[in-house]
C-alpha cells in the first residue's frame, strides 16, 4: 500500500470512531433527558381547579434577566432551580413574583449546540394565567410569554449585561 491509501484508511477509522462516540453521547443524552422530564409527586396539587405549588421544590439557584423584544424598558427576571427548571418570575415594577409550573421540555439537537425548551404554566391566585415558553441555545436564552385571557404573545431576550445566571435578581 502506499502513503495515500494509508492516509485514507486513517481517516476513514478516525470518522467511523468519531460517529460512533457521537452516536452514543445521544443515546446517553436521550436517556437523561427522559429521567429529567418526571416531576417529583408533591410538586403539585389540583383541588376545585385550583393549583398550589409545593414551595420545597422551588428553591432558586440562580435569577436571569430579560429584556422585551419590542420595548427596550421591560424587563423581567426568571429564578431558576438547581436542575435548571423555572419556579419563579417577576416583571419589573411588580411588586410580586409569579409561580412557574414546569409542564415538558424539548431538546432539538443541531447547530453547534443543542436547543432546549421548557413549557411553563403561569399561576395566579391558584390558577393558570398563561403560558411561558423559555427556549435555550448555547449562551442565547428567549422567553415568549402567551396571555391566557386573549393569546398575545410578548417576546423577551437574555440581557447579558444584567449579571445572567448570578445569585441575586436584576431588580
């Protein structure tokens, strides 16, 4: 054999060994993504059409601020648990914070990182106000907020300038 059919056998071994590890980095994601997806029993309970959230799995980990996408002077923040899941919001100027109920997430492989969507109730006085949708891809975090009484939705973007993912809120 000579020096270029030797090349071409290597990196044809090098490929095959490439996909393979690639192919079970996925499996093992996928297993993972599917243990993360059960919510713990007590999370939540539902009586007369009301929802109450157990304030144990709520615990905030870390606050990421965003900014509307179409007026620059909104501004919310999210409170993230230890397992990346949003338990609370505030708008800026209210004076409380919403509970978040975490209902799925998607995970889309693709791209140079993956995307990640959370689906999210809102609850207000025991009951669902509207839903969240908080979609992630590398360092980009986007938040579409859908209003339970007439379906609008508000678009919000990660403001990197706002200490994202640190210990206190932006506001």
């Amino acid at each position: 054999m000579n020096e270029k059919n030797l090349l071409i056998l290597a990196l044809i071994a090098i490929l095959c060994f490439s996909c393979e590890e690639k192919n079970k980095k996925q499996q093992d994601s996928q297993v993972n993504l599917t243990t993360e997806k059960s919510e713990p029993s007590d999370a939540k309970t539902i009586e007369n059409d009301t929802i109450t959230i157990s304030e144990s799995n709520s615990k905030i980990d870390k606050y990421v601020c965003y900014t509307s996408d179409e007026n620059k002077t909104k501004r919310i923040w999210i409170g993230f648990d230890k397992d990346n899941k949003a338990v609370k919001l505030k708008y800026e100027g209210q004076k409380e914070s919403l509970v978040l109920k975490h209902n799925k997430e998607e995970y889309i492989e693709g791209g140079s990182q993956p995307t990640i969507i959370n689906y999210y109730d809102e609850i207000y006085e025991g009951k669902v106000n509207g839903k969240y949708t908080v979609k992630n891809s590398g360092n980009w975090s986007y938040v579409t907020y859908t209003r339970g009484k007439d379906g609008k939705a508000f678009k919000f973007t990660i403001d990197h300038s706002a200490n994202p993912y640190g210990s206190e809120p932006c506001f």
